[in-house]
C-alpha cells in the first residue's frame, strides 16, 4: 500500500511538473491568458521580479467585479514570432478577446533563475524606444 501511495505521488508530481511551460512562447501565453482573466497573482509567476511588483498592485486595485468580467471572457493568445536567444527572447504575438483581435505586441522574456519570465520593464523600454524612432521621423 505504502508503494502504491508513494508511485502515485511520483506519478502526480512528474505529471504537474510536465504541464509546466517551459520555452519563452508557452511562458508569455501563460502570463498573458492569467493576466488577461484578471488572475494577476497566478500571473506573476511567470514574470520577473521587476514585473512581480507591478502584477501585485493591479490585483490590489483591481475591483472584483472588473476580475469577473475579466474571467468570463475568452482570451487567445497567437505567436506571430519568436527570437529566442541563451538568455534573452523577443516575441510578437496577437492577443485576441472576446474573438476580436485586440491587439499586437512584443514582448522580452529573459531568463531568471534558469527559467524564462516575462520582463514587462523591458517591454515598456521598447515601447518607448519606438515612440522616440518615429517621433524623429
């Protein structure tokens, strides 16, 4: 019986640990579709710690009935391409709510810790940086 229990256990962990994402397009999908049904604290999981503090504060003000409706909806998340580097990785994808595309944006992953997590203040960076290129042009 104390096999049996302990085979099972085995089982369970391997089984959870092998649904865990683990490349920069499986992490940033997760983040987004927890980020997009208001689940702000499952989606700080899978960002950096920079990122961490800012998911905290949207969770806490956050109304619940905004995370409602938030969870309610249906979130797609398409990679439209990936640049994956050792520790760095650029990704575009298309977000789509609700079946109406959303929005189109690019994301920085890096990895921390030997995991790959969302690097929002990086993104912001490269938001500004295209901002500052086409005000020039």
């Amino acid at each position: 019986m104390k096999l049996r229990t302990a085979l099972l256990l085995a089982f369970t962990s391997l089984s959870l640990i092998a649904c865990q994402p683990t490349s920069p397009e499986e992490v940033l999908t997760a983040y987004l579709e927890k980020a997009n049904h208001g689940e702000f604290e499952e989606a700080a999981k899978y960002a950096d710690k920079e990122s961490q503090s800012m998911l905290m504060f949207m969770a806490s003000m956050t109304p619940a009935a905004d995370k409602l409706k938030m969870m309610q909806q249906t979130v797609d998340v398409n990679v439209v391409t990936a640049d994956t580097k050792p520790d760095v990785a650029y990704v575009k994808v298309d977000l789509v709510l609700d079946k109406k595309k959303k929005s189109q944006g690019d994301f920085v992953l890096k990895k921390e810790n030997g995991d790959w997590k969302v690097a929002m203040g990086e993104r912001f960076n490269k938001v500004k940086e295209k901002e500052a290129q086409a005000a020039t042009e």
